[in-house]
C-alpha cells in the first residue's frame, strides 16, 4: 500500500472512533487523479481537488479553475516522481509514483568527417538566438485548456524516426532526437493536432527549418519543424485539423518529413503518448479507401 494511501486510511479509522489521535498535516489531502501512464516521456494529464494546488520539478504546475492540470516527464525523467499537494488550509502532501524506464534506439555511425558533424563557427551566433527564441515559446504559460482534447495525428504516413533515439558520430554521443518523424513528400498539409495559439512562425531556423510552435496550453506545447510553407502566424488561433502548414526538407534534414515535437515547458516529451498508435490510423485509412473503392463499383453497377 503506498504510504499517503496507508495514512489516509488510518485517519478513516481514527475518524471512526476507535482512537483519536490529532490529525496528521497531510490527511486532508486529496490524491490527484492522473490519466496517462507514469513513463520517460510521458505526457499525464489529471485533476486536483478545487482550491488545491500543485508543485513538480520546483515549480507550481498551472491548474485550471477547475483543478485541471497538465504534466510531462523528459527522456531520461529519474525513476521517481514526486506530486506535492498544498491545499488552501496549508495541508500538503508529497505522492510518489514509479517511472517506467524506456530503452530507446541507439545508432553508432563510424567515420563521419567532422566538418559535417559540427555546424560552421560562424553559424553559432545565429543558432544561439533560434534556440533563445524557440525556448520563450516553449515557456508560455497561458490558461487555455486544449490539452484536454484527444490529439490527432497532423499528417498519416510512415513513422521514421522515433522520440528519444541518439546517434552516436565516430564514438560521440549526439543530442537525442525528441520528435517523432512523419515521412511524407514536399507539400504535403500539416494539420493542428487540437486546438491551440501558434507562438512562434519562423520560416527558416538553422537546424529545424521551418519552424511553428503551437500552445495547447498550461505549458503543454506542440513544435513542427523542416516545413516548406507555413499557412498561420504568430498569435493565431488554430483549430484541431486546421491546415497549418506543409511538409518540407529545410534547414538539417535529409528528405523531406515533418518532425513533431512535444515539450511541457522544458521537459521534452513523447506526442505519441496523445494519439492513437499509427498503425492504426494507417489500417483505418487503408479500409475507409477499400470502401470508398467498392462505393464507386457499385455506382459504375447501377
Ligand atoms: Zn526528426
């Protein structure tokens, strides 16, 4: 039994008159209710007792009116979380839950000439301001609720790259990838996963090309990247399956693919933890055009 739980419990018998005993700090606490699995990467989503209010990682977690709240757990998140609770009487209760380790896919690529490896000195300055600009967006805390939307994914195709994977050049490791990588020819229409403010429309950053990010809220952001065309501006409001932009190669990319990120402020999380598994929607796809198939023989029939 975990502690809080064992002690709430213990208080239910103390209130039931068998013993009285002052009450514990903590008691009057109320467990968060978490949706989404405890994991690197993960993205939860839960509620708090009204009133309540939420810390994580040295920070109060914005909570909606309504006890709504939104959290994200980086790639190499330690093996436990933490959840401290204050209510409004100054109660407050520390949970604790066991994160699962993810085992990501590593590749080792020997004989890479350096130059290739390491952007040109004189780029440094202009990465640095990309990164410090990208960085403000991701840092937005505004009180829309979007989050709480069942994310779609912006565009159906087959997934080549995965969030977490880390290259490792003659030997030395590189930044880890944290997108998920949609193959998909040039032009292809990115669409909103749910709903949301874009807070940054950059048509060409050093690494990541064309670049939008989009707030869903409560510091729960989405980021495309290497886009051809961007069809919104910054401040605008996007509607989930809103055309947003079009799929590119720009900036460092090999073909042309959409690179979707996900961060909760700076912990860079996983968007596949929000949308049906691809296969899926690849398998749905595949038997709504089977279907729209024998529609049309049926009509040559008649
Ligand atoms: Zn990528």
């Amino acid at each position: 039994m975990k502690l809080a739980v064992w002690k709430r419990w213990l208080c239910r018998v103390v209130a039931g008159g068998v013993l009285v005993l002052p009450v514990s700090a903590y008691a009057n606490v109320s467990k968060p209710v978490i949706d989404g699995v405890w994991a690197q990467g993960s993205i939860l989503r839960g509620q708090l007792a009204r009133g309540d209010s939420l810390y994580f990682l040295d920070r109060q977690v914005p909570v909606s009116s309504d006890g709504y709240f939104v959290l994200g757990l980086g790639r190499d998140f330690p093996e436990t979380a933490t959840l401290t609770v204050k209510t409004a009487a100054g109660d407050s209760t520390d949970f604790q839950y066991p994160v699962q380790p993810r085992e990501y896919k590593i590749q080792r690529v020997e004989g890479v000439p350096a130059k290739t490896v390491n952007p040109d000195p004189k780029y440094l300055a202009r990465i640095r301001e990309e990164g410090a600009q990208v960085a403000v967006a991701r840092k937005v805390n505004s009180d829309l609720q979007h989050y709480r939307q069942a994310f779609q994914w912006p565009l159906v195709g087959r997934i080549s790259g995965v969030y977490g994977s880390q290259r490792f050049y003659n030997g030395e490791p590189r930044r880890p990838h944290y997108g998920v990588d949609v193959a998909a020819p040039t032009g292809t229409v990115v669409r909103a996963p749910a709903d949301g403010i874009v807070t940054l429309s950059h048509k060409g950053m050093f690494f990541s090309g064309g670049t939008l990010i989009v707030d869903h809220g409560q510091g729960l952001s989405s980021t495309f990247m290497h886009l051809s065309k961007l069809l919104v501006e910054d401040g605008q409001e996007v509607r989930q399956g809103d055309k947003i932009a079009e799929v590119g190669a720009t900036g460092r990319a090999t073909g042309p693919h959409l690179d979707w990120r996900m961060n909760w402020f700076d912990q860079r999380v996983d968007p596949t933890f929000l949308v049906p598994p691809m296969s899926e929607v690849l398998a749905e796809d595949r038997a709504a055009a089977n279907q729209d198939k024998s529609a049309d023989k049926t009509k040559q029939v008649q």
